[in-house]
C-alpha cells in the first residue's frame, strides 16, 4: 500500500478543490493530511467532502499545533503511515490517473531505489520535474533538466514523488534545519545517494504542479529570496565535503556579496546571516 500524504499550509479552498480531483484515483491508498496552519481547521471540509464523494477512503488528519514548515510536516506524517511507500503530494498538485502504482514495480526490481520524481506540468505547458545538482564557482547550486528521458535525476521533488518508507526512516527524514521550505527534497535525496542508493525521473507519470501556488501567495517575495539564499549555505556547509571546495566556497564569498550588493539585493546578506546562526545552533 502507498501512504499519501498531503502537507497543507493557507490555500484550503484550493486543496479542497485538488482534493475532490485527487480522491478519485487514491481509493487504494492511504491518505494522511497534515495541516500546517494552526488558525485554521479543514477538517469540516474534509468530511463534507467525503460525504459528497460516498466512498469509503481511508483518510486522516493531523493538525499541527504550530507552523512547522514542509519538511517537518512530512515527518510527522510519515510517522502514520502503514504503507511501504510514501507519495509526497503537495497541496496545489493534480493528479491526472493512476500511472503512479507503476512505481512498486520499480521499487520490486531494484532494492536500491530511494525515490521515483514525477513529470510536472506547469502553468504554461512546460514539462518540469527531472532535475541536476552541481558544483559551481564556491556554491551547490540545482536547476532543470532538459533532457527528460526515464532515469536518474538530483533529487526527488517533495511535492510529487514516491519514497521507499524504510529508507526514508533510515535516513530520518527531512532535516528540520530546511524549514519551512526549500532545499530539503534536495538534501534528503542527496543524502539517500551518499548512502548508494538511487533516485529516479519517470516522464510517464504526469501530474499537473504550478510551482509556488501556495509560497508565492502567503510569503513575500524577499523573503522567499531570503529563505532560498539561506538553505542553499546550509546545503553547501552540510555536503562541501572537502578542503578544495572550502577554499573555494571562501574565495567566492567576497565576490557574492558585492555583486549582490551591487544588485540591491539583501536578501543574499540576510540569508546569510540567517544561515550561520542557523548553522551554529544546530552544530
């Protein structure tokens, strides 16, 4: 069995109206809702939704007594699941069938499969979802694949993908220094890697994803900035590996802020900041 779980901060009439899409093609799964947003409650809408639906679906909800951030609220939701996987379904995701039960197979054939990412369609038509991760002029930095062909891509995206339960505990999880968002599906799938396991792209599991639904509506843009800047030190301080890459990631610190002083932006700066203390406090 597939253990789905949803993380939902703000955006409830949109997640009941995904939800409403979704319900129909995850009757053999369980479905596990995590809300993050503690000043508001769904579960009204989740029974009225099931009472219209008049099937039986095995669904619960978790309502988290304070914000906590996407990755934490996977946690806490995988703490409930009964299935041997884990599909990571985001709030503003529509599925389009039921092509994702192909992947126990994959799981089935190879025992060191960590993660299946799906094809996500956004808003303009483009097909996103298969990913790198490399390093370049001091930093890790991620961008999309164009080559969208079946095989192993940087990380299994958190919102639409499928994770072997075992391995997910085994690894523990989602590291609570990502929160609220950004870079953890990057680092949990890096880190699953480092341990010899794989992380695949499957371009026939389609699902439709207009990134940033939910983040570029209740934060602003600066801090989205900020946050992003702040995850992406925590993610090369975590994984820089080697000596080489540290004298590189220092020369290049005097070069960044500059530019991105020249640029105005500060929200390199205080992403900075935010990511040493962050850093500190968890050394």
């Amino acid at each position: 069995m597939i253990s789905v779980i949803i993380p939902v901060y703000k955006n409830k009439s949109l997640f009941i109206k995904n939800l409403e899409k979704n319900i129909h093609f995850l009757d053999d799964c369980q479905i596990i809702i995590v809300n993050d947003n503690p000043q508001e409650k769904l579960k009204k809408e989740i029974e009225d939704l099931i009472k219209k639906k008049k099937q039986i679906i095995n669904l619960s909800i978790i309502e988290n007594k304070k914000n906590l951030g996407f990755g934490q609220s996977i946690n806490i939701g995988a703490k409930r699941a009964k299935g041997k996987y884990l599909m990571l379904l985001n709030s503003d995701v529509i599925l389009l069938n039921k092509a994702f039960l192909n992947v126990i197979d994959y799981f089935k054939q190879d025992k060191n499969l960590f993660a299946v990412s799906f094809a996500q369609i956004e808003k303009n038509g483009k097909i996103v979802g298969k990913n790198r991760i490399f390093w370049e002029k001091g930093f890790y930095q991620h961008q999309n694949d164009d080559n969208l062909l079946f095989g192993e891509t940087g990380w299994a995206e958190g919102g639409s993908c499928i994770i072997d339960l075992q391995k997910f505990n085994r690894l523990g999880g989602f590291n609570p220094i990502f929160s609220p968002f950004y870079w953890e599906d990057i680092d949990l799938s890096y880190q699953a890697k480092k341990h010899g396991f794989k992380v695949i792209f499957d371009p026939k599991i389609k699902v439709i994803h207009h990134h940033q639904a939910t983040i570029g509506k209740y934060f602003k843009k600066s801090e989205i900035e900020k946050v992003a800047f702040c995850h992406q030190f925590l993610f090369t301080w975590k994984n820089i590996g080697n000596l080489k890459k540290l004298a590189e990631h220092l020369f290049f610190l005097p070069y960044y802020f500059i530019f991105f002083t020249i640029k105005g932006k500060t929200s390199f700066f205080l992403g900075f900041i935010q990511a040493l203390k962050k850093y500190l406090l968890n050394k």
